[in-house]
C-alpha cells in the first residue's frame, strides 16, 4: 500500500518539482551529461521548460524507452574525454554509490563549467532513518542498489573543497512531498546545488542567503 501511495501521490509531484528547480540551476545552452539518468523523464521535463539545452544520460542500465539518449557505463568512470560537457548533473543519484566522491571526481574531470546535484542529507533528528525509509519505499521494487550512503553537510562541503568546486545556488526547501508527509520528508533532508569549477566564472544568484557559507 505504501508503494501504491508513493507511485500515485509523490512520484509524478516529484519528477515535476525536480525538473522546474533544476532548470533553474542550470546554465544557459549548456550541453548537459545526466549521469544515473535513468529512462530521462526529468529531463524530458527539464527541455519542455529549457530548449535552449542539450541533454545527454550515462546509466548501468538502459532501459528499453528513454527520452533522451543514454550510453552505458560501469558506475564509476565515465565514458567520455575531459572537459566534454558544459554540465554535469546527478539526481538522487550519488548516495546510491559506494563512493560519491569518485563519481564527483569524474564529473568534475568531464565538466567544462559546472556541477548540478540533488541528492540528501543526513543532518538532524532521525534523518537516517527517514532517509532508508524513503529510499526504500521509492526504489526497492525496482531492483535499484541501497547502500544508504547519505552523507551530513559538512561531508558534502569537504567534498567540494577538495574537488575545487564552489557553490553558487543552494536549495534545500525543494517542497517535493504534499503536506502533511511534507513535515517528516521534506524538513531539510534534501538539497539541489550548482558547483561551478573554480575557473569556471561569476557565481549566479542563489535563494538561500547561506548558500555562500557552503562553498
């Protein structure tokens, strides 16, 4: 019943906000590599409000209809020579790694300007737990890997300090679920960022006065 509710009530309010903040976030005409796409249903949303991007997957798995083209790759080094893309984007999809920085890594290696992530983190009272349960809830059915590996905010930052990538857009109030669920599954545990490299140029405007603490 729980699965049943999810798919009807979150799944598509999901996909929806996803999209509209991550066309936000990401710059214009950018050619953009979507890494853990998927079968590309946001971004199919993402270019009905962005024509102006290009957007291409990387995944373990392809399915059988996407919507935009995907290539294969082993999960952890991606297919592609330095500085292919101008963008590099993962949604919910590196704390379904064993190791997030490796992956961030690569994208770094393969962006030409910025990082563009939504992902979770594991600050506050009973988030990681909140967190197994949502993961599980959305994605157990479908055979999709559950390492759990949320990392807290101070984690994400050491991350991109080393990485060299500066944030310049943080949101963490992405209002994804429907009140009530929204008072146990929004509260803080998600967040969607743009990393720009450290040569890559000007910040751009953030909503979150606070986001400059981050870089």
């Amino acid at each position: 019943m729980l699965r049943e509710l999810h798919g009807s009530l979150v799944f598509g309010r999901r996909i929806r906000i996803l999209a509209g903040q991550l066309a936000e976030l990401l710059p214009r005409n950018a050619s953009v590599l979507d890494v853990g796409c998927g079968d590309g249903s946001i971004d199919a949303l993402i270019l009905q409000q962005r024509p102006d991007l290009e957007i291409v997957g990387v995944d373990v798995l392809r399915r059988p209809h996407t919507h935009i083209p995907v290539e294969l790759f082993n999960g952890s080094t991606l297919p592609f020579e330095d500085r292919s893309f101008d963008t590099v984007m993962f949604v919910d999809v590196l704390h379904h790694t064993d190791d997030p920085s490796r992956l961030l890594r690569e994208a770094a290696r393969v962006s030409r300007h910025s990082v563009v992530l939504k992902d979770h983190l594991r600050d506050g009272l009973l988030a990681g737990p909140t967190l197994r349960f949502m993961d599980w809830v959305g994605n157990a059915p479908h055979g999709v890997v559950l390492p759990y590996n949320y990392w807290p905010l101070q984690r994400w930052r050491a991350a991109f300090e080393t990485l060299a990538l500066k944030t310049v857009a943080w949101r963490d109030r992405l209002n994804l679920y429907p009140w009530p669920a929204s008072m146990l599954f929004d509260r803080g545990l998600h967040f969607a960022a743009r990393l720009e490299l450290s040569s890559a140029g000007a910040s751009v405007t953030t909503r979150n006065p606070a986001a400059s603490s981050a870089s």
